[in-house]
C-alpha cells in the first residue's frame, strides 16, 4: 500500500501548507499543476506534422533502415519502424 498522495491539480490552502514542511509533497503538487500545461508550454502535440517531423528527425541519424530502435515511452518505435520498411 502507498502512501503517496493522490494526483491532485487544484491543491488546497492546507496541502499547500503542509507542502512547506513536506519536500515530497511539495514535489507531487508542483508536478500536477505543472503538468495541465505541459504540453502547450513545451509545444508537444501528436498531429501527423510533428509525428512526420519526429520521424524525419530520427531516420536523418539511424539512416532509412533505422538500425537504432528508440527506448520505450519516446512514442516513435512504432511509427518509425512502418517508416523505414
């Protein structure tokens, strides 16, 4: 059982007190709050331009066969690998 607290956007005045005395705490709600944003802030979007420039990015340094295979969570393994077959 954890005892992490739960993801929490909109925190109140008391969490936010308690934050001051707590590092971790104060870490998870900077986080959620900062996540609503993430995306815009850090012009992160999934439509086909950004997909197709990723990929672009990535066969301009693995070559057209893409003989380097990407981690997980960085969303191109897949779409590189129908790309360069």
């Amino acid at each position: 059982m954890s005892s992490d607290p739960a993801p929490n956007p909109h925190a109140t005045a008391e969490q936010v007190e308690a934050a001051r005395r707590d590092p971790k705490l104060a870490n998870v709600l900077y986080h959620d709050w900062e996540a609503g944003s993430y995306d815009e802030k850090w012009s992160i979007s999934y439509d086909e331009r950004c997909i197709d420039y990723a990929t672009g990015r990535f066969q301009l340094v693995a070559g057209p066969r893409g003989g380097l295979r990407p981690g997980p969570g960085t969303g191109l393994r897949n779409r590189v690998s129908s790309c360069s077959t």
